[in-house]
C-alpha cells in the first residue's frame, strides 16, 4: 500500500497562489501515476488533475490554465500549482496514486486510483 503525505494547503485570498505537495515515501514513485482531486462542502470529490508516470498531464476544465501538475520522481512528490485561485476553488484537496496502470486510460475517475492522501483545506476568500 502507498503512504500518501500531503501538504500545503491554507487560507488565501482570490487571485493568489498555493502549491500543494504530496510525497510518497518508500514507493518506486516513477511507476506511479498521479492524480489531485478536490471536495468542497456538499459535493463530489471530483477530478482536478493527473500525471502520468511517463509525465504527461491532464486536467479537468475547471483548472486548465490556472493549474500545473507536476513531478519530481527523485523527491517522490508530485506537485500542483494553483494560480489565480477563485472562491470556487475552496474545497479539500486530495492526492491520489495508482499502481496499476489504470488511470492511463482514465485518469479522471477515482475508481482508477487505490491509494489517498489524508486531504489538504485549501481556502480561497473573495
């Protein structure tokens, strides 16, 4: 089982930046593909982000733009950038990892990811 570690959530104000980090210690990272997902109050955790374990992102629509996944496979952290952040984007923030190869053909569906982090608040005021 991967150990997720998440961090860098918090509270800021519309247009700023945050950049959330998820490392997975002990783990072949560069085997593992990705993913960021988000839940705010009353809603479906839904898909924001994903890379490949080859590198190659995605995105959802609600991000595209604002938002840059990465990875540095030496550190076993992937990373997302959130720029230009929206009272829109306030939600809880989970990464999440899979093992085996599902989420390159879906990365957008949680049902491809078999491990998650604890989740980060990420708080964005108007």
């Amino acid at each position: 089982q991967v150990r997720l570690v998440e961090s860098g959530g918090g509270l800021v104000q519309a247009g700023d930046s945050l950049r959330l980090s998820c490392a997975a210690p002990g783990h072949p990272f560069s085997t593992l593909t990705m993913g960021w997902f988000r839940q705010a109050p009353g809603k479906e955790r839904e898909f924001v982000a994903a890379i490949m374990w080859a590198g190659k992102p995605y995105y959802a629509d609600a991000g595209e733009g604002r938002f840059t996944i990465s990875r540095d496979n030496a550190k076993s952290t992937a990373y997302l950038q959130m720029n230009s952040l929206k009272p829109a984007d306030t939600a809880v923030y989970y990464c999440a990892a899979d093992t085996a190869y599902r989420a390159t053909s879906y990365p957008g569906l949680r049902s491809s990811y078999d491990a998650w982090g604890q989740g980060t608040q990420v708080t964005v005021s108007s």
